[in-house]
C-alpha cells in the first residue's frame, strides 16, 4: 500500500490504511484502535520523539508500522530533531531514492495485542464515539439557540437539572436558571430556552434556562396563534422569575383586541403559561407609542393620577392616590420595577400631595433662576414657567414664533428676553474657558528635556498640560509662542512623542 505522505511501503498487504503520528494525528482515511495502541508500543521502544506511522488494512484488520524520517540535504542546517530528521548520506542507506524534503521510512516489528492493548483500543474506541457524538450535537444545536426546547429530565443535583432532548442531546439548567423552589422531579417533562451551545470536552455542552424574558415570549408564541402568525407583536417582557411578569403587545390588525387574544377565553391561554412557569402571574400590558401613556399602562393594576416626564435624564415622576400607593410599588417594589425595565424609563412613584409639593419647589427654583439669571420680574418669569420653559437654554433658542405665541409676550419682550438669556450663555461660556486655561501644566510635560516654566506655562494657556497633549500638537500649532522656534518645537514635539515608541518596542 501507499502510504499518506506517498512514500512506498515495504508491505505487501493491501486495502486501505490509516497513519498515526506521535501527535496522534490521522489522515482523511480515518483512525482505527490498534493504530494508537502500536504507537505507545513503538513510542516505547524508539523514544517519543520517533516519527511513527502505522498502516492499517480496514477490511482484513492486518497492520504494518513503520518508523520514518525526513531528508535534508547534506550542507543542510535546518536539522533539529535527530530523531526524526536526516541528511541524504545517511537518507539513501534506507531508500536509494530518497530526495531531499521527502521522507523515508523503514518497517519496524509491530506490537502484539495483549489484554492490556486490548483495553485501550476498547477506551480509544469508545472516547472517539463519544467525541464524535459530542461534536454532533454541537454542530446540530449550534443554529438553535434562542429556541423553545423540550424534554425529559433525567437527573436532579445540586447543581441544576440535566435534561434528555433526544437524539442522544443533553441540555443542563444551573440552579440560578431555575425558577425559586420549583419542584422538578426526574420524568418530568420541561420547557426551557436554549441559551448557549458550548463546545466541551466534559460536561455539558447544551445550557438552557427557565427564568429568561425570551423563554416567557416562545411560550405565548405557542399558546397564542396570532402571535405565531404576526397579527401581534410582543414587545417586551420583564420578569421576576417565578413570581410575576409583565409583556408589552401590540395588534397589527385592528380588527383583534391584543390583549383579549393573549388572555384568552376565560383566561385559558395566559392560564396555560402561567402553569408552566409554576404559578407565575403574567399582566398583559398594550403597548403605546406614546412613551407616558406607556407607562401608564405599565404600572397596571395602580392607577396613575399624574404623570410628568423628564426626557433629559430619561425618568418619570408618577403621582397616585395615597391609600394606592402600596399597590403601585407592589411587594418588595415589584411592580414599580417591572414596570421600569419594561418601559425602559427610571419611574419614581410617589402620592399626590408628593408630588404637588415637588412641583411647586421645582416652580420656585425655575421662578428664581429666570429672575436672577435673565433679570425679570416674578410675573416674567412666572409666564416663562407656566408655558413649560425649563433652562436659559430653551429661552435663547426656541424659535421666535414660541415665545410671539405666548399672549402676554410682544415682538420687542421677545427680542430682549432672547438676548440677555443668549448673554448668560456666552458670560458663561468665557468663565468656563478662563477656569480651563488658569489650570496649571501637569508634571509630565514639566519633565520634559528643554522645557521650562514658562513655556509650560504658556502652552498651558493653549491647553496644552501634558506630554501626550504636546505630543499630539505639530510645529504649525506651536507657532506664535514667545521663545519658541520651529527647531525648539520639533525637539520638544519628539521628546513628547518617546514614550509612545517604547511602548511600541515593548509590545513588539
């Protein structure tokens, strides 16, 4: 037979053969059990370094093994493994046709099978299966996840629960993945979301889990066919596994109530999720594009009596009626939280009398910022708040016709209130830039060879403080600088710049 590299063997047997090498790679002819158990035996008796490769006859079982090496050329240095490696003089005494960068082989007496050999070409069989299976269910379930699964479970520990999904696939839920206290019994039959294929070679490879925002979404995609077929949307969900949930829906037709199809006759449908998540109580929320009425909607079953929203730190402040209260934080805010991570908004509730009482500071301390700031009278400023005005920026530059819109405001009130609030601006703009530039050079840039106070202290004025700033800078920008010429500023610039080249050499 020929063997994988295209060297001649000296057998005479025929079929198809196999090679292993001391690495225990195989070519595309596959692997057999006695090929591993020849080398160890051939490993033993020429040292490990001996490059070994067994030929197998798949129909008959018979097997050669035979000992090779590679050719050099005879002025060669390329030589490291004397093993393994030689150069053509000593090359053509095994094949007179040896050529450099080919290979020559000698046969060498093969390992008799005994029990012990027996054995492990049994253990190298079965770890090759059971690779082979492994390797199987990753590649079959590596396109799943994110899917509803469903099987048997076969074992409780400790640690979670192992699951038959057939086909020889094993899921694992870990205990945090599990809902709280959930009675799970081997036999049993679980639903759970696949939530990550994991290549391993012990262990398990499938990890599902129970207590995900998805898992709840794939359950109401069984139960609830208009999900399934698109006529409703699920927008969102959030959980307190075990406990409670809300979702977010929404009909594309406006022929179906989306909340009505989700509950069901009766309830029979949220009913039937609810038993498989072992009680859990699902609110069926309809979604709104508007964010408030959203909300609103979110905080189900508590009744909101006001809203108001604050969009730049995305936050809402929610009055309700003092005896509700309770219920609109839920138990152990449960439902307060809910509602936050469904609608996405920071919600704080709070009672009414809370809430006016709030109102009326945030009123008195916008009244005495546009008194102070814009220097009006309480009246002036008082208009400015009830029309929604809530910083000197939005007075300086809304448009013109908001401000003509409001009934007490004229084209001369508007143009004035427009300027001074448009002169705090700027004021504070120059404040802001003076306390930049009074900030003095960091040590770093004081360190550097030719530097000097007062240079540093003039490219501070630039906001130029560091080294890594100057280095960042090219002569152009330097220009106009008092003692600094083009010459100064390249040595300054490249001295600047080092440390970056020897980070650059280290990391190399």
């Amino acid at each position: 037979t020929r063997s994988a590299t295209g060297a001649t063997s000296p057998s005479s047997r025929s079929g198809r053969s196999s090679r292993t090498t001391p690495g225990g790679s195989t070519d595309s002819r596959g692997d057999a059990a006695p090929a591993p158990v020849a080398l160890i035996g051939a490993r033993k008796r020429y040292g490990d370094d001996a490059d070994v490769r067994v030929s197998i006859n798949r129909d008959t079982g018979d097997y050669d093994t035979f000992r090779r090496w590679k050719v050099f050329a005879d002025d060669s240095t390329e030589l490291e493994t004397p093993d393994r490696e030689l150069r053509m003089i000593d090359a053509t005494d095994v094949d007179p046709k040896a050529e450099p960068g080919g290979f020559v082989e000698q046969a060498i007496p093969s390992v008799d099978f005994g029990r012990i050999a027996a054995q492990t070409a049994k253990q190298v069989i079965v770890q090759k299966v059971r690779e082979a299976e492994r390797k199987k269910v990753v590649e079959e379930f590596q396109g799943r996840v994110g899917q509803l699964m469903s099987g048997v479970v076969k074992r409780v520990d400790r640690n979670g629960v192992y699951v038959d999904l057939g086909a020889n696939a094993e899921g694992f839920i870990p205990r945090e993945n599990m809902m709280p206290r959930e009675p799970v019994r081997p036999q049993d039959r679980v639903k759970a979301l696949l939530r990550e294929v994991r290549s391993e070679p012990r262990g398990p490879q499938l990890f599902l889990t129970r207590t995900s925002p998805q898992f709840l979404l794939e359950l109401f995609k069984i139960e609830v066919p208009e999900v399934g077929q698109g006529l409703i949307e699920i927008l969102g969900a959030a959980r307190d596994p075990g406990l409670r949930a809300k979702i977010a829906v929404k009909s594309n037709d406006r022929r179906i109530d989306p909340v009505g199809a989700c509950v069901g006759m009766r309830g029979s449908r949220v009913q039937a999720v609810s038993n498989e998540l072992a009680g859990e109580r699902v609110d069926i929320i309809l979604w709104n594009e508007s964010p408030a009425q959203f909300v609103i909607n979110a905080m189900s079953p508590a009744d909101v009596s006001s809203i108001v929203v604050d969009e730049e730190s995305h936050s809402m402040d929610l009055a309700v009626q003092e005896d509700k209260l309770s219920q609109a934080i839920g138990r152990g805010g449960q439902n307060i939280r809910l509602a936050s991570e469904l609608t996405g908004w920071e919600l704080n509730v709070m009672t009414e009398a809370a809430a006016e009482e709030k109102s009326e500071k945030e009123s008195r301390a916008l009244l005495e910022l546009f008194m102070q700031r814009l220097d009006v009278d309480e009246d002036v400023a008082l208009i400015l708040v009830q029309e929604g005005f809530s910083s000197i920026e939005e007075v300086a530059y809304v448009p013109t016709n908001e401000l003509l819109g409001i009934e007490e405001f004229d084209q001369g009130m508007v143009d004035e209130l427009r300027n001074r609030a448009r002169d705090v601006l700027i004021t504070e703009a120059i404040q802001s830039e003076e306390t930049v530039d009074k900030a003095p050079p960091a040590d770093d840039l004081l360190s550097l060879d030719g530097m000097d106070a007062g240079l540093a202290a003039q490219l501070a004025a630039r906001g130029i403080r560091t080294r890594d700033d100057l280095a960042e800078q090219a002569i152009d920008d330097l220009e106009g600088i008092e003692g600094l010429d083009n010459e100064r500023s390249a040595r300054l610039i490249m001295a600047a710049r080092a440390h970056w080249f020897d980070q650059q050499e280290a990391a190399g």
